[in-house]
C-alpha cells in the first residue's frame, strides 16, 4: 500500500515504522484515504487508523496534535503554517515524534481540490490525486522544527508584551466575574459543602485523571465536565454530574449521558451551542457570562459553596491561551483570583512523580512473603505436616 514509487527510491525508515522524523532528504511514497476539515476537533471524531488528515491550523496545538495521534492517521496535511513563529507551539513536534509525516503548508486551496474519502498520495513533498499534484508543501522534519522552535522562541518576549496589554485591557471589560454580577442558575446537582473536580481536555488529563483517581474513590466528587472534558471523564469510567460549555467540542454520546447541562451563552445572551441540544431533545440551562467556559466552570463551583475545587487540564498559561487562539487571559486571571482560597490545580500533577517498582523493592516483598510462610509453617502443626508429606512426595519422585 506505501510503495508507490520504487523501493530503491523509497527510505526504508518511513515504511511501517513510528520512528521520529530526523533528516532533510527523504523520499516518502504512501497513498490513504482523505479525511478533511477546517476544525481539527470536528475531524478526528471522523478518522480511522491510516486516514491521511487534511487540516487547516495555523499553530498547531499539542492537544490536537495528541488527537490526530490517538486516531493513529497516516500522515497530516496542513493547509497552514504548524508553527508561524509567533510563540513555540509543540503540536508538530508531538505529531513527527510519533513517527507520523507532517506535509506543512501546501495551500488552502487543498481544501477545495480533495474531498472527503479520496484515495490521496502523497509522493515526496506533492500531493496526489487522480494522477495530479493537487497541492505541494514541506515536509516538517526534527531539525526543520527545532529550527522554526528557536527562532519562536525569540519571538516569545514581543508575544508577551502583545499579550499582557490584552489581559489588562479585558480584565476591566469582564471584571463583573468576580463582583458577583453573573446571575447562576439553579442547578439540581448539590455542590454546597462539596468537593468539586472539573475537568477540561488539555494537556496530559488521562494522566492526571489516573494519578488521581484514589483522591475521586475516596471523597466522591462533583464531576465537572467542560465541553470535552465531559468525553474525558467517560473515557476514564467517571460519569460526570455536570457539562458546562459551548457544546461544540463534546460528543452525543457524552451529552446523552445524564449530566446536568448547562450552556456557556455569550454575554448578550446568545448561546450558539444551544440550537444542537434542543435539536437532540435536550434541554440544557443557559448561563450568559464573558470568559472561557471552565473559568465559569470555576466560578460556578465556588458560588455554589464549593468546599474544595480541583481542577484537571485547565488553561493557565500564555503558551495555553495562545494555543486556543485567545489574546489574553483576562478571565482566567479574575476567575482565580476570586476562588484561589478553595482552588487546587492538578493539571500537570502525574509528571510530578511517576512511581516505579524496582528490582530492589521487589526483592524485599519477595523476602518478607518467604519469611512470614516460614513463620506461619513453624507455628501451625497442620501446615508443618503438610509441607513434610509434600517434601517426601517429592524425596519418592525424584528416587532420592
């Protein structure tokens, strides 16, 4: 299925492998089925495994990059630019260490020349289909985003200056969040006097969910679910109580679970997410704020009497924000500034410390399993009994 072009033409690396992307000159031959969407999040509920995604994201975010990695696609074609310099973005990085040919910048107009369900080939740095070069671009190798990584990096300092000024600007717009302006609905779910665990689909939330998941056994939290946060507690076995968002990035499935629903509308009350859940049947409560859906999340928790509130793969950093294609994070800042007293943010928290068990431990449990038999065996006359007939049975088999 991958030789299209001869094999003395084609580097062996590439075919059937999941080795990192390291040299310029490469000759790639492999043909896929095209699935195509400008909104990453929208295709890789489409994929299946050996897919080629055709995308159009500029920057292209590690979580999205983890998704299309998930969905185990051949290769990725982006109409955009993965990293345009303006902040050190990790998506391509995550999608060529996972072995995965990341076509970059071959074009919008990709977008109107293959359709969803071509058989596509992608020979070299061309894009193929029916026979004609439909589109060209560059393929992103380790060194070629190293590259584009440090000169980002130097770029990072003008990024941050753009971006504090939007903080500040936005934070006396949307200061209403934390002057208690925000008129809450009421909610059959109780969280007065409860701890509350919200969720929302970033950065290593399996992994934290997992390190985590004596903390949930144990104190029985209110399970909060933002947009696709909602999917990440079910992927876990957690059934959450509540799902807060736009709606636009959870599946029916999760939304047909029974969790209380309750629509991040925009400030003037418009609220596009809602049009899908009544068309499903549902009918979810409407809470018009500015801000980011968990930053509401938040603040929902903390008026309703929250006694702790933890929060997994939230959005606090520039890097973040600038990855979700926001200027600022105004909303994000008022909102833990207001409930930072009950908030503990256990994004990140399993790389932490990754425990592992070691010949040496091993060894010991080994030894004090052998020790507490011999106890056992030298205080019980029956074991004692036993263990002399089972040693002469073996004395009489061996003709000892």
């Amino acid at each position: 299925m991958l030789a299209l072009l001869p094999k003395s033409l084609i580097k062996s690396d590439w075919v059937g492998r999941h080795d990192s992307i390291s040299t310029e000159s490469l000759h790639i031959a492999l043909r896929g089925t095209a699935k195509v969407d400008r909104r990453t999040k929208d295709l890789v509920k489409r994929l299946k495994p050996g897919d080629i995604a055709v995308i159009d994201h500029a920057d292209l975010d590690q979580v999205a990059a983890e998704s299309l990695v998930k969905a185990r696609v051949r290769a990725v074609i982006n109409a955009s630019k993965s990293i345009s310099g303006r902040y050190p973005n990790l998506g391509p990085r995550t999608i060529v260490e996972a072995g995965i040919i990341l076509l970059d910048e071959v074009g919008s107009a990709v977008m109107q020349d293959i359709a969803e369900g071509d058989l596509i080939e992608i020979i070299n740095q061309d894009v193929i289909h029916d026979g004609q070069v439909v589109a060209s671009g560059t393929i992103m190798t380790a060194d070629r985003i190293t590259e584009l990584m440090d000169a980002a990096e130097a770029n990072l300092a003008d990024e941050l200056d753009k971006f504090i000024q939007n903080t500040l600007d936005f934070a006396v717009r949307e200061k209403d969040l934390i002057l208690g302006r925000m008129e809450l609905p009421e909610l059959h779910t109780v969280i007065a006097g409860k701890h509350v665990l919200i969720v929302v689909r970033g950065h290593y939330y399996r992994e934290d969910l997992s390190t985590i998941s004596s903390y949930i056994r144990e104190m029985k939290p209110v399970l909060v679910g933002v947009d696709g946060g909602a999917d990440a507690l079910l992927e876990c076995g957690y059934l959450p109580d509540i799902i807060i968002g736009d709606m636009d990035s959870i599946t029916d499935e999760a939304l047909r679970c029974g969790a209380e629903l309750i629509v991040h509308a925009y400030s003037d009350g418009r609220a596009p997410g809602l049009e899908r859940l009544q068309k499903m049947g549902l009918e979810p409560l409407v809470l018009p704020a500015p801000g980011t859906s968990e930053d509401v999340a938040l603040l929902l928790a903390y008026e309703k009497g929250a006694a702790l509130i933890v929060a997994v793969g939230t959005h606090s950093n520039m890097i973040d924000f600038l990855e979700k294609g926001r200027k600022g994070m105004a909303s994000t800042f008022l909102s833990r500034l207001k409930v930072g007293s009950i908030l503990v943010d256990a994004k990140g928290v399993s790389m932490l410390y990754r425990g592992r068990m070691s010949a040496r431990y091993l060894l010991w449990i080994g030894l004090a399993a052998a020790l507490t038999m011999v106890i056992i065996i030298g205080k019980s006359d029956l074991m004692r009994q036993y263990f002399e007939l089972l040693w002469m049975k073996i004395r009489i088999i061996l003709g000892l």
